[in-house]
C-alpha cells in the first residue's frame, strides 16, 4: 500500500464520518422543527378557537344590533306616523275652531263696513239732494 492509497482511504473515511455527522445534525434539526410545530400548533389551537368565539359572538351582537336598529327604526316610522297624524288633526282643528269663524268674521266685519259706506254715501247724497246740490237718490 502506498502513501497515496492511505490517505485516499483516511479521506473516504473521513468524509463518511463527516456525512454521518450531516446525517445525524439533519435529523436532529428535524426532530427540532418538528418539536417546535407542535408546540406552534398548541399555541395556535387554543387562540384559534378564541377567534372562533370571538367570531361567533361578533356575529350575534351584530345580529342582535341589526334587530334593535331595525325596532328603532320601525318605532320611529310609527311615531312620525303618530306625529303627522297628530299635526293634521290639530290643522284641521285650528281651521275648524279658529281660522274659519275668523274668515267669517272678516267677512261679516267686511260687509258692515261695506253696508256703513253704502249709507253715508246715500245719507250725503239726500242731504245734497235736499239743499238741491246733487243728482236724485234712487
């Protein structure tokens, strides 16, 4: 065996001692990785299952606030409903009670002037026919 011969052999046998150790090194690293995903995945179940909750529970409050919206907004078309029906009677009442004995009131009041004018002008109109200054009274 020559010198060449044995270091060939040292180096083969050095370089599956070294591809042994990567083996060993690898495996180890992957059992690692592995242990570490287990316990990402037992961290991660439990929040997991909190945001599920916490999903669930968003859900039904907003539920529940799209119903009392809805009872809110259904309690506000009847008391505008309510209001406006309200304010049209009361109208229809002032103009019953108060607008329509004024309108004829004006119009009495309107008439008695009218009549008033009618007399002095035909009382003046006798008067100036008497003293012979103005036209016939009919």
């Amino acid at each position: 065996m020559t010198t060449l011969t044995i270091i060939a052999m040292i180096s083969i046998v050095v370089i599956g001692v070294v591809l042994v150790v990567e083996l060993i090194v690898a495996s180890m690293l992957l059992m690692t990785l592995k242990n570490l995903t287990m316990q990402v995945r037992e961290h991660l179940d439990p929040l997991a299952s909190k945001a599920n909750t916490l999903l669930i529970t968003a859900n039904e409050m907003a539920e529940k606030l799209q119903d009392r919206t809805e009872d809110i907004a259904d309690q506000a078309a009847h008391t505008t409903s309510v209001v406006g029906s309200g304010v049209e009677n009361t109208s229809r009442l002032m103009q019953r009670i108060v607008a329509t004995p004024v309108i004829r009131g004006s119009a009495v009041v309107a008439g008695f002037r009218r009549g008033v004018s009618i007399w002095r002008t035909l009382r003046q109109a006798r008067k100036l026919q008497r003293r012979g200054e103005g036209y016939p009274v009919i």
